[in-house]
C-alpha cells in the first residue's frame, strides 16, 4: 500500500504532499488568502493530481488531519461552503475505487511536520 500525506496551512498558504513509496516531498503556495479547508481541499486535489500522473491502477491511501475534508470525500457529510463545492467536485472526479482517504491526527500528519518546519515550530 502506497502512503500519501498531504496538509495546507493557512500562513504562508502552502500545501504540502509527503510520498513515502518515493520518499518525495513536496511544497506548493496556493492563491491569495485561501481559507484554511480551502487549502487542505487544494492540497488533497494535488495528491490526486500527481497520484493519476504517477501511480495509475495501485492502491494508494491518503492520510489527511482535516476531518472535514476526510468526511466529506468519504460521504458522511455533506458540502455546504459554497467555494468548497468546486474543489470538491474536482476531487470526486479524480478518485477511484484504489484511492482512500483517511484521517489522521495531526501528530502523525508527516505532510503537517514539513509545513510546521517550515513556520520553525
């Protein structure tokens, strides 16, 4: 099973994806005062994104510490923030039945280390 971390924070609004089956990681800056889900809705599209580009028909879990992001991929919520309808939707068309998305706690969010490094904490 391939291991993917992905996180986005608000300061500085980067993203970031950690491969663990490549040990590759990578940092983006996205648009101009996104909000926080907005970037963590931007950082799973990414994922998705470079998933389709490098790992076609493997099975893949991404690992996420937003719970609403998680839970609305997932389906157990609904979206209901106007501008989180389009990256969600986005998203949706990009996932396939080998690609889950899991929560985790920050703690374990290796992706959330690497933009927390990059703050100094």
């Amino acid at each position: 099973m391939i291991k993917i971390y992905v996180d986005g924070g608000t300061v500085g609004t980067r993203i970031c994806l950690v491969d663990k089956f490549k040990d590759k990681t990578i940092v983006k800056i996205r648009g101009v005062n996104p909000t926080n889900n907005e970037l963590e809705y931007l950082a799973l599209l990414y994922s998705l994104e470079y998933i389709t580009n490098n790992y076609k028909r493997r099975n893949i879990t991404i690992y996420s510490d937003s719970m609403l992001i998680v839970n609305q991929i997932t389906g157990k919520w609904r979206v209901t923030t106007p501008k989180l309808i389009p990256l969600w939707n986005k998203c949706m068309k990009l996932m396939t039945d080998k690609i889950k998305v899991k929560w985790i706690s920050r703690d374990f969010n290796e992706a959330g280390w690497v933009l927390d490094s990059l703050l100094g904490k």
